[in-house]
C-alpha cells in the first residue's frame, strides 16, 4: 500500500485530528488494559507507534519487552527513526498478522490497532494472534463504527457533481458492529467499548488537505478511467463544497465512533 510506505502520511493525519480535537484514542484505549512493565508485549500493524510510545511513557513497558511490528518495511523504519528521537528501543519486526513469525504464548499482551479491517485472510490473522498471547494474556484490537463521516459524504458529492462514477461500497470487514462477532472465533471473551468524540472542523481549506490523504481520494487519483481533468478538479470542487458547509453551518462538525475490542482466553 503506497499510503503505508512510510509512517509520513499517518502521523500528519493522527496529529491534524488531534491539534482539532484534543482526546486521544490510544490514551483513552490502554487506560482498558493493565500492561505491566515485565509484561511482553507485541503492537503489530504498529504504524509510526502511535500506541506504542504511550506504552513505554505512561505505562511504564519496558522497551526490551516491547516488539513493534508491521507489514510495511518502511512503516517498521518511520516507528525506528520515532522511537529514537524519544530514546527508546524496543525492538522492530517487519511482518504481517497473517503469518507471526513469534512463537505460541509469547505475549502476555497484543495490540492490534486499526488494521485488523486490512488483514486477509482475517480469520487466519485473528488465528495467529490468539496463537501467540499467553493463555491468560490479552488483545486490544481498535477499529472505527458506522458513523456519519463528513469527508467522505463531501467526497462523493465532488464525484456526483463532476459525473465520476463509483461502485456503492460494501460494509467494512472489520468494524465495530462487526467484529466481536470475527474475534470471537478466537477468543472466549470479546467485550467492546466505544469511543465517541466529535471534531469541529472550522477550516474549509485545512479540511480540504485532510481530504487529500484519504484512501478513497488516493483510490480515484490512481484510476485510469477517469480524464486527468477531472482528477485535477476534484480537491476545487471538494474544497468548494467544505467552504459551502462552513459558511451554512460556522463549521463541519465530524461525529467519532471508534472503539476497542478488549479480548480475552485465546482458543487454541
Ligand atoms: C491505519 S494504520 C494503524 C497504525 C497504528 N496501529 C495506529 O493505530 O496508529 C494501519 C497499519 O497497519 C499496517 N498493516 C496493514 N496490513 C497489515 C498486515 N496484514 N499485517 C501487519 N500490519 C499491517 C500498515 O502498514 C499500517 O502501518
């Protein structure tokens, strides 16, 4: 995944939310579990470490006791160059969750954070991360919910408005309404929480660059059946709709639902 590459993107996006927002998902998230400082941890789909810092500098993980893991190469080195600037060490591991290269019961605790909707097959990732924790160990797996999203609503009314088609999309394969079902397979104790926050978004223009690093903006500026005209002229027209909203409304005010499965009793 172009996106994934390097932890550039992400990082720019956790901080946009949060400079507007000020709750912290993985604050919020590792308040859920009791991580020990002996405990052995794994964060796999890590990304650039947005809750494995927290781990180390509120909850006192060891960073010898703390792999970090991701399918992206680049991904594993952005978290490095994080990590040292904070002057920790943990250690980094490029893998997938599909296949953990860990053997089984290595972990008394896993967090697998927003990237569970990514994993194919996810029965068989969901499979290896209960294969890997301890049988008293636990897994946090945080993903969004069915909430309304201003920035993808805007997103398809700019490709209504300059006639791109789409296909209508199908439910996430990961989701908060969906995945308690999925890790249960797995595990004997799945409990969900949820998170609920708003965004105010009062720049029509900053907004407007949010826009420019979704996936489904990337996925229309990739294909090659739509004219380079059009691809040009969608941020405008996105960015005009975002001013409209703002003028009516005094801003766009973004709902949050995400949440944290916590599971527990990993079925071998
Ligand atoms: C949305 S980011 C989440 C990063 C981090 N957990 C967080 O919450 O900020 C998804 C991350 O999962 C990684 N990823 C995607 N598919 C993966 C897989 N199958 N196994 C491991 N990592 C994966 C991506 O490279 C990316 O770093």
């Amino acid at each position: 995944m172009q996106y994934y590459q390097t932890g550039e993107h992400l990082h720019a996006k956790h901080a946009q939310i949060y400079n507007e927002s000020g709750r912290k998902l993985e604050e919020w998230a590792l308040e859920l579990v009791v991580p020990t400082p002996d405990a052995r941890m794994l964060d796999v789909g890590c990304g650039w470490g947005r809750f494995s810092w927290p781990l180390i500098q509120r909850h006192g993980v060891r960073p010898a006791n703390l792999v970090c893991a991701d399918y992206s190469l680049g991904m594993v080195q952005s978290a490095a160059v994080e990590g040292r600037k904070r002057g920790h060490r943990p250690h980094f591991v490029n893998c997938g969750i599909e296949s953990l290269p860990f053997a089984d019961g290595a972990f008394e605790g896993v967090l697998a954070n927003h990237v569970l909707y990514h994993v194919e097959p996810l029965a068989q990732g969901v499979r290896e991360l209960a294969r890997v924790l301890r049988p008293d160990g636990w897994l946090m797996a945080t993903t969004n919910g069915a909430v309304y999203v201003p920035v993808i609503d805007l997103h398809y009314k700019a490709l209504d408005r300059l006639a791109i088609p789409y296909e209508p999309e199908p439910p996430g394969p990961f989701t908060l309404e969906n995945g308690a079902a999925i890790l249960a397979q797995s595990f004997a104790q799945v409990e969900r929480y949820d998170f609920v926050d708003e965004v105010i978004h009062g720049n029509a223009a900053a907004f407007t660059q949010n826009y420019l690093t979704i996936g489904r903006y990337r996925n229309v500026i990739a294909r090659d059946d739509i004219s380079a005209a059009a691809k040009a002229a969608l941020p405008n027209v996105f960015h005009e709709l975002a001013t409209d909203m703002v003028q009516r409304h005094g801003a766009i005010r973004a709902p949050v639902l995400m949440g944290a499965f916590i599971c527990q009793g990993p079925k071998t």
